[in-house]
C-alpha cells in the first residue's frame, strides 16, 4: 500500500490545503503510476468534497503540466493560438475553428480529449474518420503545423501524463466537474502545448458541466487567476447550452455538420455563429485582426475561398485519415443502419429541453464511454435535433435517432421525446455568447 498517498488523500479529506511540493508530489506520482486508480479516484473525490484554494489551485495547474514535457513553437511566424470548451452536447466548434484560424494566419496545435460523462470528446469524433491519428509522433505534429496551421491531437504519453491519467478517471467516478480539476486539467495541458492566446468556452445550461452561471463565472475567475503571470492571455465567454449546440450530437453526425459549415453548405446557424465569435477574438488576441469587424471579414474570406476546408482536409490527411474527404465525405463516416424519427405529440412551441438527457441518450446509444476502457460507436447519435424556441406540429421529428437496433431505437426514442417540454407560449431565450471581463486578454503582436 502506497503510505504517501494514504496520508495525502486524508489530508484533503480532512480539509487541508497542499503546499506547491505536495502538489508536485501528487501530480509525479499519478503521472509515473505509483498511485493507482482507486487512490486517483479517493484524491478526486476528496478535491470535489473539500475544494482547493486559489493559490493550491494555480499550484496543482503547474504541477500537472511540469510533470511531463512543453511544445515549444518558437519560429513560427504567427501567433500560437488555442481553444477550449468545458464540454457540451453538440458541441464540435473546435474542429472549424482550428482551420479557420490557420487559414488567417494562425497556428492552433489544440490538444484535445476524450468524452466526459454526457458530453462528447473531440478526439473521439475525429476518430470517425479511419486512420486518423489522435497521438502522433512529435516530429509528425510539428510538420503538421508548420505546413498546415493547425493540428488537433491528444496527450502524448509525455505531454502532461499526470492528467491524462487524472482525466480518464474523472470520466468514471463523479468528479467531471469539479471546478479545481476542471482547472487544472484544462490549463495545464494549454501550458504544456505552448499557447499564447486562448479562449475558453464555458458552458452554462441544462447540457453544460457547469450548468448554474454564478458556478461558471466562479470557474472564469478561477481560470483568470491561474492564468495570470503564466504568459498566456485568456479571453472567457459564457455560451449556452440550453439546447443542443448544432443540429447533430454523435461523432461522425458532427463532422458532417462541419463539413458542411466548412463547405459552406446549410448548417446550423448557433454552430456558425458561435464559431466565428470564438475565432473572432482569437485573431484579434493574437494581431491578426485589429477588430471584430475585421476578423470576421477574414474568416468569412476564409470560407468563401475555401481555405478553411482544405487546411481541414489537409491536416486530416497528414494524420493519417482519408485524402478524398471533401470529395467523398459519404465514404468515410461511419452512418448507423437505423434513423427513426422522434414526432412530437402535440403541438406548440419547445419551451425547454433536458440537454443533459440528450447528451445521456447519445452516450447509451455507443456515442459516449460508462468506463474508461468502451469502445465508442462512431456512428449513433442524434440529428436534426430542434431548437428552443422551435413551432412544431403534431407528427414532426423533434430529432432524428442514428441507432444501431430497432429495439435500441424506440427506447432512445422515447427519452429523447420525454426531453423536450412543448407548451403555448415563446421562451426568454439565453444569449448565445457574453464575454466576461478579463486583466489577460489583451492583444500581443
């Protein structure tokens, strides 16, 4: 039995606060599997019972990323510039706004992860596409991004191990969304991966991790605080996830939903505009815009001339997906034998959605993991899911189940249905995105 971690994790049970070499002996010891997975979860556990204060918070952040190797990115000629979602249910914003990026001038290499708990993880999605390589060789990576601007990846056994580890656990045992692992977990990998600038997304809403907004503005300042004084310029937004952010959630539904925003083929407009203000800022962030306006004057240049796809296509090719995806998109995402429509049995306006049972429902149907260890079915999910807001009539699809049985189908499909609340009149709907104010969000050339 490990007496170190014994004595740490009552410790924090007991309400102690760690000292910058507790929580590097924490972080090295869950990074080089001296602690074992129950103990990683008894320490998470005890975090999410008892908390941690803003300077054991920064502590256990930089702990986390020195407990692997950095990127270093010098050279580049333009900025390094990252994003970051705390998670939603559709939510696939990374994926066109990497390339987005890298078409006006921007390098993103954005280390990504997996599910957590009912939201999908943007590795898994792009592992729709076979042969796509989440976990290249370093040397692969820096071509990538030299040669194309952006590459989306995971953590390298190197690259901040001691979360990788503290990740997958947090995904089994209730602790996704603990604001001080959330932190940490999130900041150290950007650290590690050499960003300038980055952006983050938090959720708020019945879908979000963080669905209570007075918990989301307290993570935003716990964000700024360990950002301050680490070089890196943070910009926060508060986005909503009241309802499905696109129309799809499920891996490969979503990169057809990008494929189409990319392409600019009809898509769902929340995805698109969500998109553009998060690149929006970023390219103002890092010089390559002087303002909003401009920005997106940019990134509209960017989908037009399809630049944007092609750095898509191209970084999915050098990373060992399909060279042909956005002529033959058909042929290399995954399509479940079974669609059965979900009909709304009344009619009205949606009034409210349980977004967090959509995101569930996805998860039971394969899209998501209940251990570590599951495989994900890339093809199931849910499409042309309807928004708040929406008029329907009685017999209209509310959305559509990918599923793999009939039997599957129809218990989905009755979830799914029970999810969506249809009464007479129009719902205050929630802003799509509000910027928090920030002391490190300033612009750097």
């Amino acid at each position: 039995m490990n007496g170190s971690a014994t004595r740490l994790i009552r410790l924090k049970r007991e309400g102690i606060s760690f000292d910058a070499a507790q929580c590097t002996e924490i972080a090295n010891a869950i990074a080089r599997d001296v602690w074992s997975e129950s103990q990683i979860g008894a320490f998470a556990m005890a975090v999410a019972c008892r908390g941690m204060n803003d300077g054991e918070c920064r502590d256990f952040t930089l702990a986390l990323r020195d407990s692997g190797r950095h990127l270093r990115w010098e050279g580049l000629p333009g900025p390094v510039l990252d994003k970051h979602s705390t998670g939603g249910v559709g939510d696939c914003v990374s994926l066109a706004l990497a390339p987005l990026l890298a078409a006006c001038g921007a390098y993103v290499p954005m280390i990504s992860g997996r599910g957590l708990g009912h939201t999908g993880g943007t590795l898994d999605k792009l592992e729709s596409l076979g042969g796509y390589t989440v976990n290249p060789a370093p040397g692969l990576l820096r071509r990538v991004v030299e040669q194309v601007g952006c590459a989306i990846v995971g953590q390298s056994t190197d690259l901040v191990p001691a979360d990788r580890r503290l990740y997958a656990i947090r995904d089994v045992t209730a602790t996704v969304d603990v604001p001080e692992l959330m932190v940490a977990s999130i900041l150290s990998k950007k650290l590690a991966g050499g960003a300038q600038a980055l952006v983050l997304d938090i959720k708020t809403g019945s879908g979000a991790q963080t669905p209570d907004e007075s918990t989301a503005i307290a993570l935003a300042g716990r964000m700024q605080q360990v950002a301050e004084g680490s070089g890196l310029h943070l910009a926060t937004a508060l986005t909503d996830m009241g309802q499905v952010l696109g129309r799809c959630a499920g891996n490969a539904l979503e990169v057809r939903g990008i494929l189409d925003l990319l392409c600019q083929r009809p898509t769902c407009p929340r995805l698109r505009q969500l998109t553009l203000e998060l690149s929006a800022r970023l390219l103002c962030m890092g010089g390559c815009a002087i303002d909003r306006e401009q920005a997106l004057t940019r990134l509209q240049g960017a989908l037009d001339s399809g630049a944007a796809a092609e750095r898509f296509a191209r970084m999915v090719a050098m990373l060992g997906g399909p060279h042909d995806l956005l002529e033959h998109p058909a042929l290399h995402l995954p399509l479940a034998p079974l669609q059965v429509p979900v009909r709304a049995e009344q009619d009205g306006i949606i009034q409210a959605i349980d977004v967090r049972a959509l995101g569930e429902c996805v998860v039971d149907l394969g899209g998501g993991r209940r251990s570590t260890d599951a495989p994900i079915d890339h093809a199931t999910g849910l499409a042309e899911v309807r928004g708040r807001g929406a008029l329907v009539h009685r017999g209209e699809a509310l959305a559509i189940v990918h599923a793999r049985s009939r039997s599957q189908a129809e218990g989905i499909a009755a979830r799914v249905r029970s999810a969506f609340r249809i009464g007479s009149q129009e719902p205050a709907l929630a802003p799509l995105c509000r910027w928090l104010p920030s002391r490190t969000q300033g612009d750097f050339a």
